[in-house]
C-alpha cells in the first residue's frame, strides 16, 4: 500500500516544491505523519461460495477415508465354528475386550474431534443459516457420533449411539402413530400368509459365486458404460453381496438363483453403485457419493423399493428383510443372542442362516439382550418413507424432487434444497437413474391408483371377495 502523503507546510509553494523560508522567518515544526489505515485480514484470496462448500466438502470426505463401521463390528470366522461346536448352546464370546484386539486403522477419539471441528469450520464458513451447511454441519457431527460408538463396542453405550444414528424399532413414522415394530408386526402375519410353491417356480440356487460375478459384470457395464464399475469375490463379507463407491463384491462360498443375481442388480447395482457414482461426480457438492447414517434408511429403502418395483423380489427375501426389525425390537427389549438365534430357528431358516441373521442384531452391542445394533431397522423403515416421499411428490406436482434420490446419499430433507440449487451450478442432476424413474409416467400412474386404492374400505372389499371364495 502507498505510503500518506505527508502534510505541506507554509514553506511549500503552490508548484508542491519545497522553498527555502525568508530570512528572519522561524522554521515551521514538521507535523507527524498520518496514521496508517487499518485493512481487514484476508486470509488467501476471495473464493466464491461454490469454492467454499466444495473444499468443506473434500474435508469432510477425507476425514471419513478410513471409518468403515461394518468392518468395525465384524465377528471373525472361527465365532461361527465354536458355536456349532457347542451344538448352539454357548453364545459366543464377544464383548468390549475382543472388540478392543480389533484395529479401527485410524484413532477414534482424535478423528471425533476432527469431525467438530470440521462442523464448527462449516457454521464460520457459511453460516447457521444455510441450507447447505446444515446438511455438511449434520454429516460432521453424525460422523463425530460415529467415531464415539465405535470406542464402546461391545457395552450398552454402544446402543445407545447407534439409536441416535440408526433409529429403532419404536420410532414412529411422520404420521405420529405407526411405529417401525408395527409395520413389522403387520407385515409378517402379511408374508407368513402366502404360500410360496403356489406363487410361481422355485429357481434353483445353482450359480456360485464366480458366475455371479461374470453375469453382474456383463451387466453393469451395459448400465454404466465408461464409468467401470468393479465385481469381485470376497470371503470376509457376511451378507451374500455388498456395494462400495464403484464395485460390487460377491461371497464366495454363497450360492445363488437367477432371481438372486437379478434382486442384486437392482439393489446393489442400479441404487448403491449408482448414487454413489452420482454423488463422485459432483463438482461442489462431493459429499454425496458418501453415506453417513442420516442416509442408510433412504438408501436400503430405496434398494428394497427398487426390488418391489421391478417385480424382482418374493415372499422369503421380503420376510428375511422384515424379521430384521423383528429381531432388533426382541434384542432391544431383552431377547439375548441364543433368544434370537431359536426364534429364527422356530421360522425355518438352517443353523447357519439363524448365526448370521442373529450375528446382524448383536454385532457391536451386547449379546445378553438390550443393547443391539439397529442399523437392519433402515430396510422396512426406508421402504415405506420412500414410498410416502415418492407418492406425496407426484400428488404435490413435484415430480422432480423423485429423481433427486438418485443424486447421491441424501436424506429426505436434503432432496429439496439440493434440487434448489442445480440453477447456480453447486448441484449436479443425477446421471445414473433406473429406466423407470427416468421416465416417470409409468411409476406415477402407479402411485396416483395406490393413492386410490388405499382410500377403499379394504375389509369390506376383502369380506366381500372371501365370501365368493368360499363357494368353490
């Protein structure tokens, strides 16, 4: 900056050119010079809005680079062994010191810290009061949660945490009255009801997991093109598949039917792939192809939605995913491992089916009931608020907002202020959708006759039709 002028004085002429004083005339005092102005502090140079949410949003996504929660909780092989080994009487032994000999990659308590102050940068950075930092600000702080539960693995706090971020069977829908546990409770006496070999033919399970992973290939590069998408096998996964950013792994030692393979197409293909390849290639908002718990319900809602749609799902994997919340709401009420393991036995699942399915419930909690991981609550949760945001914004005229759960891993409250903000550039439509919300004819008609049917007197209707039933 240049320096103030300094002040003239008398002996200065008009011209600015210092003269020498008359004789007998005293010397002017020279006067102090101005003070400095005072500038504000700028940190580096201006960066516009877009500039700051997306390097907040490449924080947020390094940060949580190394927390993978499942593989925190994971039970190594030699559990299920030991416990055949008792011929399922003893539960395993698994509590807050086995947990501890399991390596996390990162520190919990140092990275908890990150995260505050990540969500601290964002409220300076933004402020309160924009949208966009209050789906950043809750991500951090769902993250900081994150990295508190997983420090407690293995003790009643563990739940506690994983209430918060997952739900529980209790909670209520937006309509204040129906619980998660009822529509669970609803939907067995429903599924229990249907009689499978009258449905349509049993496929065989015949494809190992090597197949899959070629037909699913074949697939997926159809689908996604240019963008490679990666499937593999993999020995250490409990569930039969699982999706990352852009790959699919398959468990070896499972076996599958055709309408296996077409189920993880749908599921994992065209919603958790797609999303999280929709969320990478965001420009600013980069958080979106990460999925921090605020989304799991959304994103296995959507999967299982997805499933239904396509006319791909059927009455078992329906009531597995649905005895999910069942078991969760029986642990949370006092039921122990070796309580939920008889009870899946007492529905007809083998041995080994009844472990993992009770191995799902308890991992990262206790095993003597009252403190279950409630994650496998986000499947029936998700399926119906899916269907309720789909309905309500074909009914409201906002057909629109629909696509945007496709954009990346979003919440239900995130969809209308990102779809906001495609107009100035921060958001990007998503690129990958399922043929049949790309065009949304067909689902609308779908949900305008749900709507319809669902204003009927059902009992009615079904007394009516049972009574003619009974003639034949």
């Amino acid at each position: 900056m240049p320096r103030a002028r300094e002040t003239s004085t008398r002996a200065e002429g008009r011209s600015g050119r210092n003269e020498e004083p008359t004789s007998g005339a005293a010397k002017a005092e020279p006067a102090e010079l101005a003070p400095e102005p005072e500038m504000p502090v700028v940190e580096g140079p201006w960066r516009s809005y877009k500039e700051r949410v997306a390097s907040l949003a490449d924080r947020v996504t390094e940060a949580q680079k190394p927390i993978r929660i499942l593989n925190a909780l994971k039970w190594e092989g030699n559990v299920w062994e030991n416990f055949r080994k008792s011929r399922f009487k003893e539960p395993p032994r698994i509590d807050g010191d086995w947990y501890s000999r399991v390596e996390l990659g990162f520190d919990p308590v140092a990275r908890g810290r990150d995260f505050q102050d990540l969500a601290d940068a964002v409220r300076r950075e933004l402020g309160a009061d924009d949208a966009l930092a209050r789906i950043l600000r809750a991500t951090c702080l769902e993250y900081r949660d994150v990295c508190a539960m997983l420090t407690v693995r293995g003790t009643p706090e563990f739940y506690e945490y994983s209430r918060r971020l997952y739900g529980s069977p209790k909670d209520t829908f937006p309509d204040g009255s129906t619980t998660v546990r009822d529509i669970a409770h609803t939907l067995y006496n429903l599924l229990n009801s249907l009689d499978e070999p009258t449905l349509g033919l049993q496929p065989p399970r015949d494809l190992d997991g090597s197949q899959v992973v070629d037909i699913l290939q074949g697939r997926f590069t159809k689908y996604f093109g240019d963008s490679a998408v990666n499937v593999a096998i993999d020995d250490g996964i409990i569930a039969d598949a699982a999706a990352g950013g852009d790959y699919v792994k398959i468990r070896g030692g499972a076996r599958f039917s055709q309408v296996d393979v077409d189920i993880l197409e749908v599921h994992e293909g065209w919603v958790h792939v797609a999303t999280s390849l929709n969320g990478a290639q965001q420009h600013v908002a980069r958080w979106l192809s990460k999925g921090p718990p605020r989304t799991t319900a959304v994103q296995e809602g959507l999967a299982v939605l997805m499933e239904v749609l396509t006319f791909r799902s059927h009455p078992r994997r329906a009531r597995r995913l649905n005895e999910r919340v069942i078991a969760i709401d029986k642990a949370e009420d006092g039921a122990d491992f070796l309580d939920v393991f008889e009870w899946h036995r007492t529905e007809g699942y083998e041995e080994e089916e009844c472990f993992n399915a009770a191995r799902r419930v308890f991992r990262g909690g206790t095993l003597v009931g009252g403190a279950p991981f409630t994650k496998d609550i986000s499947y029936t949760k998700g399926l119906v608020s899916n269907y309720h945001f789909i309905r309500s914004a074909i009914r409201a005229a906002r057909p629109e907002l629909v696509r945007f759960l496709f954009v990346g891993k979003v919440a239900h409250e995130d969809v209308p202020v990102l779809w906001s903000r495609v107009a100035d550039g921060v958001v990007r439509p998503p690129k990958f959708l399922p043929p049949l919300f790309s065009d949304l004819n067909g689902l609308a008609i779908w949900m305008a006759y749900s709507t319809f049917f669902s204003q009927m007197g059902f009992q009615e209707m079904f007394d009516y039709y049972a009574q003619l039933f009974r003639q034949a």
